[in-house]
C-alpha cells in the first residue's frame, strides 16, 4: 500500500530528489552511525572525527579513517543502489543528495549525486590543499609537496558542508515535487534541515519510523533494500502497461 503510493507519486513528479544516509549502505555491510552497531556507539566522533583530532591526535584520526577506508574493500553495493541507478537512468529522479562518504551511489551509475559530506576514497593535503594519491594516506605518507597532514575529502565535525554541494541540494530539494529521505537519522545539522525546504511531498522510508520528529507525508518502514525493491515493483508493473 504504502509503497504503491510512493510509485504513483513518483509517477506523478516532475522532480524527485532523494536524501540518503547511512542507513541506505548498512545492506552492503557498512555500519551506520547511531544504531545500536553504529560508529558512534563506541567511539565519540570528537575523538576521531572533527577538526580538533586531526590537529591534536593526528594518529588516531588516521588510523580510524584508514580503517573505514579499508573495510570499504570489502563491501559492495547492494540492489537498492542499483533500483536508484535505475531510476535516474529512466529520468525518474533528479538528484541524489547524500550524506555517505562511501562513493556506492556513483559506483553503481548514478551521475547526479551531491555528497554533502564529502567521500572518504580520495584524499586531500591538510595543509596545501593539494589531492594525492588514497595509497599515500594508507601508507601513513606525509604530503609530497609540502609535508603536511593527509586527510580524506571527508566533512569533519567543526568544518562547513562542500558549498557546492550543498547549493545544489538545496535547490533542487526546494524545487522538487517530491523528496525521498533514505536511511537518516536526521540528527545532524544542517543536512537535516533540507526536508523542510521543500513545498513538495515528503517520504521517510527507514527501519525505524517512530520518534520521527519531521514531518512526512508518507512513512515506510523497512531496510532501504527491501523498500526500494518493493517501490520498483510497482514501478516496472505500471511503466510496462
Ligand atoms: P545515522 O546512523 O544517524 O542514522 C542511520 C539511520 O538509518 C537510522 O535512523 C537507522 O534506523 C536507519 N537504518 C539503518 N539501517 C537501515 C536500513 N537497512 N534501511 C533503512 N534504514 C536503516 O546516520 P546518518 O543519518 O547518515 O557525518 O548520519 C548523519 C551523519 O552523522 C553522517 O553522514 C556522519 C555522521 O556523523 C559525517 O561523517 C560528517
């Protein structure tokens, strides 16, 4: 029922943009941030993940990037991706704004991706801004034009969102009809903030829909997976007739 009507409003929209997070890759074996399993249920992100750990406690920070860069390896992405490679490639979406670092969305073959919180597979110098080569993060390198700091393109807690990316969600969510929110907690702040910028229709789908405080015109619940698979269902059923 409820994933019928999100076909037809799919059907219906002239534009249709797509809000991801973590929990859109927990499938392909990646953890998540905040459930019971997630990243920051046993490490604190200021430990790890913000610009006074890269400063201050450069080692760790590294080795927790190198690791979740390394654990990428051996994770692919799953058939939700490839519904919403799909969808793009019949023209049924206009953007995918998302909060993972893990590149899966473009690996599977969509082109119109906003990563509104950087990646975590190609690698920056701290300090002159130069990229370089993801092998030299992993081998603990230094940068090769002036010494400093490695770090992945990654958005670090106390660092602004990729301006870019970030007007470019932003205005294709306050010009879609319809916004699909995959897999978020919509705890952080400000991507949390771009379903309400929207005058179209609202859709969470997620594992847990309860205790949402946004508000959505439509809740489904279940994994990204399932629920993708289910919409893309009624799609083929109905483009087919
Ligand atoms: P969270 O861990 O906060 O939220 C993940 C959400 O996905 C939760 O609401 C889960 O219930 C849900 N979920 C988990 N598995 C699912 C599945 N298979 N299908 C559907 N839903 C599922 O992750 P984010 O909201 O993405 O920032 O976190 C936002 C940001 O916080 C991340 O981008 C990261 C983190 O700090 C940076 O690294 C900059």
């Amino acid at each position: 029922m409820t994933a019928s009507t999100l076909a037809q409003w799919m059907l219906q929209s002239n534009s249709t943009v797509i809000l991801t997070g973590a929990g859109m890759s927990t499938e392909s074996g990646i953890p998540d941030f905040r459930s019971r399993t997630g990243w920051w249920k046993n490490i604190d992100p200021r430990t790890v993940a913000s610009v006074e750990s890269l400063q201050q406690n450069y080692e760790l920070f590294r080795e927790f990037y190198q690791m979740r860069i390394q654990s990428l390896t051996d994770c692919q992405p799953h058939h939700g991706h490839e519904i919403l490679a799909s969808w793009e490639a019949r023209g049924l979406l206009t953007l995918i704004a998302t909060q993972n670092v893990d590149r899966f969305h473009q690996q599977t073959g969509n082109e119109a991706v906003a990563e509104l919180h950087g990646n975590i597979v190609t690698i920056r110098c701290q300090s002159c801004g130069k990229p370089l080569p993801l092998g030299h993060f992993m081998d603990n390198a230094v940068c090769t034009y002036c010494k400093g700091k490695l770090r992945p393109n990654v958005v670090l807690f106390g660092e602004t969102l990729p301006q870019e990316a970030w007007n470019r969600s932003l205005r294709e969510i306050q010009g879609a009809d319809l916004v699909i929110v995959i897999g978020t907690s919509l705890e952080v702040y400000p991507v949390n903030q771009l379903p309400a910028m929207s005058k179209g229709r609202l859709v969470y789908i997620n594992l847990d829909v309860a205790g949402n405080s946004h508000h959505f015109d439509l809740l489904i619940q279940g994994t990204a997976g399932e629920v993708l698979a289910e919409v893309d269902n009624y799609l083929q059923g109905t483009m087919a007739e």
